[in-house]
C-alpha cells in the first residue's frame, strides 16, 4: 500500500506519502503550507513535491485519501476535486477522512478533549474525542459559548480564535490544523484494520455562503399616460 493524503478544508494546505510499517505508519515526505487564499494554486505543487521526496510517481500510489472538512467551501472543493480526479485517472481507490479527526489524530492525547476549526460568522466546526482516535458522536457547528466543553480542554484553530470564551491559553490549542501526515495515518490504520472510511464527499454543516441566484422576478409593466396616447 502506498497512499497520498492530502487536506484543504483549512487554511492549511497540506500533502504526505504514507505507507505500513508493520502494524505502524511510515511517512515518506510530508509539507504543509498555510495561506487560506491560495489553495489551488499549492496543492498540486505540494503534491508534486512530496511524491519526488518520497521516490515516487503516481503510478506507484494504491489510495488516496482526503480531508472532507467541515470546512469553507472554497477551500474544501480544492481538495476534493482533486483526489476525485487524480484516482480516476490512476484507477486507484480514494477515501474520505473528517479534517477534525486528523488534527484529533496529530494531537496524540489519551483523555477526552474536543477538537474545533474555524467556520467562520464567528462560530466553530468541533467534535468531542476520547482519545486522539476515538471521536464521540457527530461533528456540529455552534457558536463557541454554545460548544458543551464541559470544562475539557480544546485544541486546533477554532479554540486559539476563542480562547476567552473556552477559558484557556491560547497556547494551548495546538495543533491547530490538520497535517497529512496526522490523515494519512487515520487512513492507513483504518485500512489495516478492515474499518471503512468516510465517502470522498464534502461534509457540508451548513449551505455554502454563495448561492445560485433564483430566476428573476417578473415585474408587471406600469402604463402610465403615455403609454396609454
């Protein structure tokens, strides 16, 4: 197995060529680069980039695996569209793994915590987590006094924006984003033990702010005395 997993759900755009080592993962290359405006146009060089890093060509890949957020909609299309394209071409499979569990993954704790990202209109993606590997229920989007901390603490960049409100140091939300490296090993590990992953496909919380214009209305036409001569 030889997978490329990559995430732009983030301001993060972040690639990795991930393989088994035993019952382990092994990282061949890794980058990551932070600018939330620029994602298409540093994917695909950071893909490019770590598949020379790694001795490999594209050819060589079994999987892909890819952030499905919750994340802005621009930046997470990037991504998808992407992994959807390139597995297409190679005839390879491409899987999907929620952005919050690979920065929950990246984290490393062993006692409950929750993870939260930014979703803008000041308000937060997170989910809470045992473990770094074990998400409790559904990933939601509330408002950051609404999220029932319950006095845990909060990692990733939702809670270094809010830190206030979350009642700790800002310091101490790292990591902030999701590495490819911290998603590639969700995937892998899931693979070697037989448990299924996530549909490549964007997980939406909530309607994207653009939105396709409706027909227009139709305005009845006021005759006024000319009209009428």
């Amino acid at each position: 197995m030889l997978l490329l997993a990559f995430d732009t759900a983030t301001p993060a755009v972040t690639a990795a060529v991930c393989e088994p080592d035993g019952a382990a993962v092994r990282i061949r290359a890794a980058a990551s680069a932070v600018d939330a405006r620029r994602h298409g146009e540093l994917l695909a060089p950071g893909i490019r980039d770590v598949l020379a890093r790694a001795d490999a060509s594209p050819a060589d890949l079994t999987h892909i695996a890819v952030g499905i957020g919750p994340g802005p909609y621009t930046g997470l299309r990037v991504g998808l569209a992407t992994a959807h394209a390139l597995a297409e071409a190679l005839g390879i499979a491409c899987h999907g793994v929620a952005t919050l569990d690979a920065i929950a993954h990246a984290s490393g704790r062993d006692t409950p915590f929750i993870a939260a990202s930014d979703a803008r209109r000041k308000e937060v993606f997170w989910a809470r987590y045992a473990d770094s590997a074990t998400r409790v229920g559904d990933i939601a989007v509330d408002r950051p006094a609404d999220v029932p901390a319950d006095g845990l603490p909060v990692i990733g960049h939702g809670a270094r924006l809010y830190a206030d409100v979350f009642g700790q140091d800002a310091d101490a939300a790292e990591p902030l984003y999701p590495s490819a490296a911290a998603l590639g090993e969700v995937a892998v590990l899931r693979l070697l033990a037989g448990a299924e992953l996530p549909e490549p496909r964007p997980l939406y919380l909530r309607r994207p702010d653009a939105q396709v214009p409706g027909a227009p209305k139709r305005v009845s036409a006021v005759r006024g005395p000319a009209a009428r001569a």
